[in-house]
C-alpha cells in the first residue's frame, strides 16, 4: 500500500481513522515541512514517493501545474469540514478506490462521487 503524507489541515480523528484502516502515514507535522508552503509539500511528495491528504483545493493547481502524473493528490471535498464529515468522505472512498491504480493522478472526493484526474 503507498504511503501517505497527511496535510496539516487534516484533523486528528481523521489520521486515527486511517492508521485505524491499516493507511501507512506520514504526518506533514511530523517532517520538517510544518507551516511549509504546499508546493515544497508537493515536491517532497514527489520526491519520496508519497501520496498527499488534503482538504486544500489549491493543490490541484499545483498538480495540474507543476507534479502532473509525478505526485498523487486526494482532495477531500467535505462540507463542512468537520471530522466526522471528513472520515464519512473517506469511508465512502475507502472501498471505492485503489491507491496503487490511481498513482499519478489527482482525485477528489466527496460523499456523493469520486473524480479522477488524469
């Protein structure tokens, strides 16, 4: 299963649910990127092969612009963004989607659909 990097806006119920579901993380708060802008996250994503959790839209940007098919990004679309919201988003993801098959891809997620970008 690839590893995956935990964005900082990502609340603590929602990491404990998915180190819970088996999920191997890496917390942004635990690197040396804490407060560190999100492409220098990006870029350390792509460098160590590491998927990214966000609430933050602004990384398709960043993926669209810079990381295209080198990094992974999962946006949880959750509104609003509370922690419960946010591990239903997940659950209805979890099974719905395969780390390995979407590697390289932006994916953004909701309770109501799932869209892949490619």
């Amino acid at each position: 299963m690839p590893r995956i990097i935990v964005d900082e806006n990502i609340p603590r119920d929602a990491k404990e649910w998915l180190s819970k579901k088996g999920f191997d993380l890496i917390s942004v708060s635990q690197t040396h990127l804490k407060s560190a802008k999100d492409h220098v996250i990006a870029e350390y994503a792509a460098k160590n092969n590491l998927t990214i959790i966000t609430l933050d839209k602004h990384f398709s940007q960043i993926y669209r612009m810079l990381k295209k098919d080198q990094i992974t990004v999962i946006i949880i679309s959750a509104n609003p963004a509370t922690p419960a919201n946010i591990i239903q988003t997940l659950d209805v993801a979890q099974g719905k989607i395969d780390l390995k098959a979407v590697k390289g891809k932006l994916v953004i997620i909701s309770k109501k659909k799932i869209r892949i970008v490619t």
